[in-house]
C-alpha cells in the first residue's frame, strides 16, 4: 500500500495519471479541468506523503512546495525597524542586528534560553530567513518550538541525512569552468575543516606547501572530471587522485592504463568530453597528470595524495555521503526567499561528522550571502541571520570576513559562546588568540553575562568597562622680600593642573614690589636721624614685622624665620 502511494503521488504518478485524464477526456467520459486538480493533488500529496515518512515533521520538500506556490512571509525591510524593546527610548533595530551581536556567558547564564530565545523569535516574528546551527540534541526541538511560536512553521526546513546538499555539483554549476578557482578554494575549506575535526589533529597552521600542492592537484583533478563527465562528485575525485600514475613509465604501461580510473578520465576528456575544455587549459591538466605529478618524489606524492584523500575519506560513506554527496534537495539561497534551514546535524549526537557539516553548509551560506548583492533587488531584500549558539562548535576562519562587509547584504550574524579561549581551541592557526580576538571585535554589541573566566572578564573590562577619570593637584606658594630703607616686595605664584587621557593646564602669577623711602632717615647722616627720620625709622620697622608675620609660611630658603627676623631688625 505504501509503494503505492509513492508511486502515487509521485512526478511519474502525476504523468500517468495526466495520460489517464486526457485519454478519458477524449471519450468524453470526464472533464479536462479534472487534469489541472489532479496536478495540484500529485504534487502536494507528494510533500504530505514525505512528511508522513518522516514522523509528521515539516519537511524540505513540503516547504519548498509552499515557497514555490508564492506563499512568502512579509518582512522588515527599514533598517531602523525596531526588533526588540529594551527600554522606554531604546530599541534593538534592524540596523543593529546588520552589525552583528556576539554574547559570552557560562555554562547555566542564560544565553540560550535568555537572550537567544529572544533575539531568535525577533528574527522569525520580522520575517528573516536564515540558518540555525546545532550542537545539543534539543537545539532542533528548541527551533522547532520557536518556529510555531512565532508563526514560522511553514519556514522551516530540517537539513538532516534525509535532505541533500551536493556541495560540488552546486558550485561547478554555481561557477562553472570560469569559477573553478572559486570551486577549489571552497574545496580546499572542506579539506581543513575535516583535519581539524579530526581527533588526532593539531590546530596550528600547517606547512603552507602541502596545502598549495592540495590545491593544485584539487584543481586539475576537477577540470579533468568535469570535461570527461559534466559533473563532479567526492567519491570521483577521491578515486580519480588514487589511481593518479606513480612514474612517468606508468602512463605508458598498457596494465596502467587498463585498471587506471584516472586514465579512463582523462580519455574520455580528450577523445570524447562532455563539457570541452579550452585548448590551453586542457594541455596544462595533460601535462600535470603525465608529467609534472608522476616525477614527484614518492615520499612527497605520498604526503599530497594523503592529505586530500583522508580529508575527504570521510564523504564516501554514512550519512555524510547520504547528506552531501548524493542528491541536491535544499541549497543556500532558499533562505533569501524566508526559508529558516535548521542544520539538524547535533556535534554532540553526530560528533566530528556534525562539525563538518555544519561547517560546510554555514561556509557556503556565508559566501552566497556576501554574493547576492550582485543578484535582482527580490533575492537580496529580505533579511538573513546566522544564529550560532555554542559558537566555538563551528567557528570558521572565513566568519570574521562574513562580519566585515555582511552589513550591506543585510546578513545578521549572532554568535554566544562560553569564553574566549573557547575560540582559541578551535580556531586553529598559528595565532589562535589575535585571530579570536579579531572575530569577537568585528560584532558591534556584545553581552556578557556571568562568567569565571578571568580572560573574557579582562577582554570585556577593556572593551566596555573603562571610565575617564580626573586626577588633579595644585600648588601655591608665596615667597618675600624687605630691604630696610631700600624696598620691600612680595611675589606670589599660584597654578593648577588636570590630567585625564587629555591634559589642561592653567595658572596665573602675581608680583608686587612696595618700594618704601625714607626720606629723611635714609638720606641723612647716622647722627642727624632724628625727628622724621626716626618716625621713618619707627615706620619701617612696623612694616618689617607685618611683612615677618606674613612670612611665618613661606620664607627664603637658605634663611630660616628667625635669621631674617634678625635680619630686617638689625
């Protein structure tokens, strides 16, 4: 009964049952309009029979079904459209979310169930599409549950081993030859994602030969399979660098070229392709697989063969292969058209096989993101977010170049993570620090919430935790001095100083000189000083004891007090 539905409601059961109509129609027995209902029935009992296969979840299938039937969500399209209320006068807008929001937290802080449940039903209730990655099995429950919460349901799309994404076949046809620079690059990025998922990796920067000697052999081997075949699959590539000629006397060997696969391929490219390559490029991959590949010393072949083939091993068989390396069903720019792609692939249930994918599909997301500004105005209006909780699980290298120019695409990346060595573990290269560093730098709000580790306090108190403060001091000082019968002065110098980030100075001076003659007594002989020279006399010594009193605090500093009481008495 199943196989019968299937069969049913499937394409080749739309065209049977097409040929039925038409030829009971031509007997007059029904009416055509029947044709058209029986099409629409075909197809949407095609999507509701895989939803029943796979326990009533809303499938891929299903939902691009309603996508394709012009049932698109409404969404924001004002930068400065509020998102979310956080006080009276302040709103978590668009704009904001364009500039990213990274949080870190500990374990049990809330980042999940606070601010990502909040910041995620924002996203869906303003009509985003996007991706969601996984590391806790109840992450795809929890996304589920919000996707209903919100009245995103019919968005949704669970990418599990039961949808496909063939990464290779969409990008050569994607770029074709013109982008084979491009297919090789994203290669190259699925190749170090599987090294350094792997167990017994390290994360440091490898020896930058062996990764441009991968690249080259990557390269040649896909312009090779896709002129001789028209497409290009993992497992092609991987058998076609295994059976490469391991000395030029092998090219020749009749039993060689008789078990060789890569033989038959570049047979089959030259005699008989099904996408032609260009004169010259076609001698340049001839010359590199008969020539240049096979004089490579043994040990060193080995190493380049090595390098891609156990990377990629992994895409040959399980899951992995069943999700990436089969059929196409769900591709990235799904989401520019509202559909929320949950990558229901948990590291913690999938473990290194989960990191890879994740790593994959986000990566290639990413790029198309960045891509479709080039594209017509309704595939680039609509917002789209890249909700990453437990970020270090699938940081990538090429995350901080998405946040420095995502803003005009209008890609809102949102990232929570424990702490920053997290990133340090996981993001490998030769400076793991500055490069984490970098990547949390580039998004324009962080929140942090309660955390034990002293690194990630100390990056947050130099990123939001200064203040200015003013450090000041002042000095004053007076200083004078009195000569009997000659002058008597004062001087006074007072300044102020302030130091904070900037520095201010000002100040003012004042000097004073009372000049005091005594006529009578300074002018006339020592004898004759009497009458006004002695009230003189009498008027300078008042003056030298008010002027002695006055110097009690600041006095001549090789002449202490009493000294120059002595002094101006004498």
């Amino acid at each position: 009964m199943k196989r019968f539905f299937r069969m049913l409601f499937s394409p080749a059961g739309a065209i049977m049952a097409a040929a039925l109509v038409l030829l009971a129609n031509g007997l007059g027995f029904i009416d055509l309009a029947l044709w058209q209902f029986w099409t629409m029935v075909a197809i949407g009992g095609g999507g509701l029979w895989v939803s029943y296969r796979r326990g009533g979840r809303t499938s891929g299938t299903h939902a691009r079904f309603q996508l394709l039937q012009g049932q698109l969500t409404p969404f924001v399209k004002d930068l400065d459209a509020p998102l979310l209320k956080l006080a009276d006068d302040a709103y978590f807008s668009l704009r904001d979310a364009c500039s990213g929001l990274h949080a870190f937290g500990a374990i049990g802080s809330g980042k999940t169930s606070g601010l990502g449940k909040m910041i995620l039903g924002a996203f869906l209730r303003a009509g985003f599409g996007g991706i969601i990655t996984a590391v806790k099995p109840d992450a795809v429950e929890e996304a589920i549950r919000a996707a209903a919460a919100h009245g995103r349901s019919k968005s949704l799309i669970l990418f599990d081993e039961n949808e496909g994404f063939n990464f290779l076949a969409y990008l050569m046809d994607r770029h074709g030859l013109e982008g084979i620079g491009t297919v090789t690059e994203a290669l190259m990025h699925v190749v170090e994602a599987s090294k350094k998922a792997s167990a017994s990796a390290s994360q440091r920067g490898g020896d930058a030969f062996w990764a441009d000697s991968a690249r080259q052999a990557i390269r040649r081997a896909i312009l090779a399979l896709y002129a001789a075949k028209g497409s290009v699959s993992v497992a092609e590539l991987v058998r076609f660098i295994n059976t490469a000629p391991a000395s030029i006397k092998d090219v020749t060997d009749p039993d060689w070229q008789k078990r060789s696969y890569m033989y038959a391929v570049m047979d089959a490219a030259t005699r008989r392709p099904k996408v032609p390559l260009p004169a010259d490029v076609l001698a340049d991959v001839i010359n590199n697989w008969a020539e240049t590949f096979p004089a490579i010393p043994d040990k060193t072949r080995g190493n380049i063969v090595i390098t891609i083939t156990s990377a990629l091993d992994r895409f040959l068989h399980g899951r992995l292969a069943r999700a990436f390396c089969g059929r196409t069903t769900i591709v990235p720019e799904m989401t520019f058209h509202g559909a929320v792609i949950v990558l229901a692939m948990p590291t913690l249930t999938w473990n290194e096989d989960g990191v890879v994918a994740q790593v994959i599909f986000k990566y290639i997301f990413l790029r198309e993101a960045l891509a479709r500004n080039s594209l017509a105005p309704k595939h680039r209006e609509r917002p789209i977010f890249c909700y990453c909780d437990e970020a270090q699980e699938t940081v990538h290298p090429y995350d901080g170049d998405a946040l420095s120019v995502g803003r005009s695409s209008k890609l809102c990346p949102v990232s929570m993570t424990q702490s920053l060595p997290a990133y340090y573990s996981r993001i490998g290269g030769d400076n793991p620090r500055d490069a984490a560093h970098a990547l949390a730098g580039r998004y324009l709000t962080h929140v942090y919430f309660t955390n034990a580790c002293p690194e990630t306090n100390d990056f947050a108190s130099r990123m939001i935790g200064r203040v200015v403060r003013r450090r000041g001091n002042y000095s004053s000082g007076t200083s004078a001095s009195f000569n009997v019968g000659m002058n008597a002065g004062e001087s006074e110098n007072s300044g102020f100083s302030s130091n904070f980030g900037a520095s201010s100075s000002s100040g003012f001076g004042r000097a004073a000189t009372i000049q005091v003659l005594a006529a009578a007594g300074a002018m006339a002989p020592a004898g004759e000083r009497t009458g006004a020279g002695a009230k003189a006399t009498t008027s300078v010594k008042a003056i030298a004891r008010i002027w002695n009193s006055r110097l009690s605090r600041a006095t001549s500093p090789a002449v202490s007090k009493p000294e120059a009481d002595k002094t101006v008495m004498r």
